[in-house]
C-alpha cells in the first residue's frame, strides 16, 4: 500500500474541500450573504474541518491525527446543525 505523504491526498481531506467550495457558493448565491453572523459561522465550521484534518496530517502521530479527525468531525456537525 502507498503511503501518502501530502494531506492533499487524502480523500478525507479532497471531500471536506468540497464542502467548503460547496458553502461558498451557497454563500454567494442566496440570501445568506446578507446574514453575516450565519455567514461567518458556516465559513468557519465548513474551513475548520479541513484545515484540522491537514493540521492532525501533520502531527506527531496517530493518535494526534485522530484527535484532529474528532474536532473535523464536531466542525461537520456544527455546520450540519448551523440553522
């Protein structure tokens, strides 16, 4: 099995960029534009999952990785729940 050397290359990672294009352009194209405090809040959760999945990439170690994989996680759920 390859081994990944680059956070870019995990597919974890390539899917919560996706989310994050995905907000923006909701973002973008609808009312919430105009609603800063949702705006800011979906922004934030939706880049925070990527940016903590690249950042426990980084770490010491597996189990660093996976704490950070958690807080990706509880960022996923704040944007899910964001009303």
């Amino acid at each position: 099995m390859a081994r990944i050397e680059k956070f870019e290359d995990l597919e974890v990672w390539q899917r919560a960029r996706k989310i994050c294009q995905f907000v923006d352009t909701l973002i973008n194209s609808t009312q919430i534009i105009n609603n800063s405090r949702l705006r800011n809040q979906m922004e934030g959760s939706s880049g925070s999952i990527m940016d903590n999945i690249a950042e426990g990439f980084d770490r010491d170690g597996t189990k660093e990785f996976h704490n950070f994989l958690s807080y990706s996680k509880g960022s996923a759920s704040e944007l899910k729940s964001i009303r």
